[in-house]
C-alpha cells in the first residue's frame, strides 16, 4: 500500500487534488501498519474525504480513524470532513448508512464505486467544495 496523488479538473478551470491514503489502522497514531508514513501526508491536508464500506460497521470505521487522527496531532480530526459511504449495492449497506447517520453530523454522500451510483453527486460535491475554497 502507497498513497497516490490525483486531480479531478473541471471545466470552469477548478482543480481538486486528491490524496488517497488507505489502509489506516487502529494503532496507527503508534506507527503500527503503515502509521506515521500515513498520517503524515494527512496533516498536509486541507480536508478529508473519508471513504468508508458501508456493509461493515461504518460508524465504528469512522470513529475509530477519527480517533487515531486525534492521537496523532492534537486537532487534525477538526478538519472539513465528507464521509463516502461506498458499497451501497450491497444488501446490507442500508443498515450500515443508517447506523453511521445516528453517529455523527459528518455529511456524507452514498456511493457503489462498483456500479457506479453517486460520482457524479461526489464530483459535483467536490466542484464546490473547490469553487468555494478558492474564494477563501
């Protein structure tokens, strides 16, 4: 595992770049799995777009990495935050959207990367996240 550097670009000539950082694990903020190495590019970001598997829990996925950004830096799991919750084309994931919406007021968006429901709610989402980043 790696993170990867990419751009979503529109064409109102906004550009959204994108670090995808996987594979955090519980214990990470102690250098466990990938740990620092992660969590360091983390910090050098704005806003987090947090991906999660809808099927398995996502309200514990999420409490449990905002609870290793915290360990890590003081105030790193402050930043602007949109959940993903992916996997939607699974039977289970209904629960799992309902659980993580009980769980916390973090907006979110539904998505089956699969089948390719909710990108173009995502992309549009991230549109004016940047559009009104600039204006800052």
């Amino acid at each position: 595992l790696r993170p990867y550097i990419g751009s979503l670009e529109y064409e109102d000539k906004h550009r959204v770049i994108l670090a995808d950082i996987p594979g955090l694990i519980e214990g990470a903020h102690q250098n466990k799995g990938l740990g620092h190495r992660f969590l360091k590019h983390i910090v050098r970001c704005k806003a987090l777009l947090i991906i999660l598997d809808a099927t398995c829990e996502p309200e514990v996925q999420f409490a449990q990495l905002i609870a290793e950004l915290e360990l890590f830096q003081e105030g790193l799991s402050e930043r602007v935050k949109l959940i993903v919750a992916n996997k939607m084309d699974l039977p289970n994931a209904e629960e799992g959207l309902k659980a993580l919406s009980e769980s916390t007021d973090v907006p979110f968006i539904p998505i089956s990367a699969l089948e390719k429901e909710g990108l173009s709610d995502l992309t549009d989402f991230l549109h004016n996240f940047a559009t009104d980043w600039s204006k800052r």
